[in-house]
C-alpha cells in the first residue's frame, strides 16, 4: 500500500479512465494524449505530478483537466499500487514487474484481463 497526495487534475484523469468503455488503460490514454508513456500517467494520477506545460495543454484542450487543477490539491487515501500497463495490483503474484516486457496481460484484449478486487 501507499499514501499518496493526489491532485485535482490527477483525479479528473483517472476519473476520465474509468468512464470509458471497457476502462480506457493508463497506456492508451497516453498514446491520445502523445508523447507521454503510462507512466507518466500513474505518477498525474496517484502521486501529484505535474506535466510539461505542452501536455497540460493537451490535456485541457482534450477537456479531461483544466490548468488551475494541477495546483489544486485532491484526496489523501492509501492505494494499492498497480501495474502501469494492466493495473493488476503490484501485490498480486502474477505481476512481477510495472514493466512491459514483465506484464502477464500484455497484448490481451482490456475485456479479457482479470481485476484485481
């Protein structure tokens, strides 16, 4: 588990995710996001990161998050870590790895995934 201080802009994000169908995956919003990985994604969403002025815009003109939400604090809660690529719960013994290479579920459809509860 981890505590984490999150933005406003982090929680528009993941709130974002979760209402598109089949729960849009941290790498897909990146790639219509551009030039940012999965990653970067988790660390917006989970732990108060800020992007570069370009993808902040991006993602203000993509109507997911306005500016002044980067600098508005959001919720402070303990979360499970996941996995960057599935978001399978780092815990879970069939994701030994963040990483791609690693990932049990990489190139299965979101649908076919098991969640972790």
């Amino acid at each position: 588990m981890t505590t984490a201080l999150t933005t406003k802009a982090g929680q528009k994000i993941e709130a974002f995710r979760d209402q598109r169908d089949a729960r849009l995956t941290r790498e897909a919003l990146a790639d219509r996001i551009g030039s940012v990985t999965a990653s970067a994604v988790q660390q917006w969403e989970r732990f108060g990161k800020v992007p570069s002025g370009p993808t902040m815009n991006r993602i203000a003109e993509m109507g997911i998050a306005a500016h002044a939400d980067w600098f508005e604090k959001g919720a402070i809660y303990e979360r499970p870590l996941l996995c960057t690529v599935c978001d399978l719960r780092s815990d879970d013994p069939n994701v030994r790895s963040c990483s791609r290479a690693n990932c049990p579920n990489v190139g299965r459809e979101v649908g076919q995934m098991e969640r972790a509860a």
